[in-house]
C-alpha cells in the first residue's frame, strides 16, 4: 500500500515513523520542507512537493494538523489533497479539529469521489512513538479497510463511531476531561504545597488516589519540573481544543461551567507569555497567581 503522510510535528513524525517501519511505500508532506526532506533521507520515504502531490502519489493519505485553519489549506487549498487528479481515495485527519470542519471536508470529499474520516487520537508524543494511541474514528472500519489497517499499525485500540463528525466531536469531549484535570491538579497541587507538603509527595498520593488516570503516570516529570522536559502539549493548542468545545456545546444547547473557566485560565496564561510552554505550566501560572 502506497501511504501518504502530512504534518510532521511532534505527534506526526513519531506516526510517520511506525508507518515508514512497515516498509510500505510512504511519502511524506510538511508545511516547511526540511523536516519531510529530513524524515524522507532518514525512512527511505519520499518527500512531496505539496499536499496534491502527496495525494497522487498515495492510495491513502493521513493528516495530523494543528487546527481548522491548516486542515481547509491543506485539503482545501489550489495544490490540496483535493485536488488531486487520482491517487487517494481515503483521506484521515487525526488532529483536533471542529465538527463542522470534519463535517465541511467529509462533503468536500464526496463531491471528489473520496472518502474522508476524522480520526483524532488520544495520547502524548511517548504513545504516538510505541503506536499505543487511541483512535476515535468518525466512520465504520468495513468502509475503510485499507484505513482500519493503518490505524492497527498506530494504535492500540481504535473506536469506530459511525459518521463524520463523530470522531472530533468525541476528541473534544475527551480533551476537555484532561483540560479540567490539568487544571484542578494544578490547584491541588498549588494548596498542598502551600501547606508545606513538597510537591514530589503530592503527586505520588494524586497519582494513587481515587483521582488517578494514565495521563498523571506518564506527564508526572512536566508536572514535577516543566522547564527540564521537552513540551509534550503547549497552552495555545489546549486553549484552542477548549473553545473547540465550548463552540460545539453552543451548537448542541448544552452548558459547561467548568469548560468556560478553564478557558479563561488558559487564555490569561496566554496573555502573560505561557503559550508556546507546555500545559502543565499552568501549574507555575496559577502559583504565581499566590505572589
């Protein structure tokens, strides 16, 4: 099979790179071209000149985009996937976009003679590397086998959630659950301390209390000491996942208090310079919050 991969940032590169370990026929597509150029020499893949490119020369395409903005320029843009005159047939875009987008790009697809599915995953950069991902995919696996196979190579468990859309709709509830838990372990954190228990103490009671989930296990050094480890998630895309949320909701008739404050918290951490950091600074932002 002839795999087309774009968007080689943190998550992306570490996916690519388990495809390109199947020795199936990758090529690969960045914004800026040096890290495709790079991945091509060190995977023996090959790099494509464009998204269009990528496409033509692929029998399935995925994406791992940052945000609707980059999705409708790849996808939809005068050199996009869609534009191309044959190749791919299945597209997938395992970011975190909106469900409008999914829903906008899904048609778009249609009217291409293509099948696009949203499929955004669940897990940091360490289980994109050991293809441990949670695939939430907004079709049924028996319409895209060719996908399903992929998806088997990536993840370790994918859940096929019936039509377009599904799938963003449910990263989004998902993230939302690990925003808030970002933020009200910061605060626990941030009390316990403040009352003189250190902060390795605390994290070690949280993360075998009642409270415990994956994330606590395998982001505990960014928690610990955010400055000595490579970001993983930065403030600016959790902030942008949180209004994601917050907009379907609003679409949906449904309120969500504690979503609305946690986009408040992230948006005055942007504003005093913690965007490009890693989520869990919001740890440092709201004890500065205490001085």
């Amino acid at each position: 099979m002839r795999v087309g991969f774009a968007g080689l940032g943190r998550m992306g590169v570490r996916m690519a790179a388990n495809l390109a370990a199947t020795r199936m026929d990758v090529s690969v597509w960045n914004r800026t071209a040096g890290p495709a150029q790079a991945f091509a020499a060190a995977h023996n893949a090959f790099s494509a000149a464009s998204p269009k490119d990528l496409a033509e020369r692929s029998d399935v395409v995925i994406t791992m985009l940052a945000d609707d903005a980059a999705a409708e320029a790849v996808y939809l843009g005068p050199d996009g996937l869609l534009e191309a005159s044959g190749g791919s047939r299945v597209l997938a875009e395992m970011g975190t976009i909106s469900v409008p987008m999914a829903e906008r790009l899904a048609l778009s697809a249609r009217g291409k003679g293509r099948r696009f599915v949203d499929a955004p995953v669940s897990g940091a950069t360490q289980a994109a590397a050991d293809a441990k991902l949670l695939i939430m995919a907004g079709a049924e696996a028996t319409d895209v086998p060719d996908l399903a196979r992929l998806f088997d190579i990536l993840g370790r468990k994918t859940v096929w959630l019936g039509k377009p859309g599904a799938g963003a709709a449910m990263k989004l509830g998902v993230n939302m659950l690990i925003h808030g838990l970002n933020q009200t372990l910061s605060e626990a954190l941030t009390l316990t301390t403040a009352a003189g228990i250190p902060k390795e103490q605390a994290y070690e009671v949280v993360e075998n209390s009642a409270a415990a989930a994956p994330v606590l296990a395998y982001r505990k050094g960014l928690y610990l000491d955010e400055t000595a480890h490579d970001v993983s998630f930065t403030v600016a895309l959790a902030r942008k996942d949180v209004g994601l949320a917050l907009e379907l909701a609003s679409t949906c008739g449904v309120v969500m208090p504690q979503a609305e404050l946690n986009h408040a918290v992230l948006k005055a951490a942007g504003s005093a310079g913690f965007d490009d950091r890693d989520m869990a600074s919001i740890l440092s932002f709201v004890n500065k919050g205490l001085k």
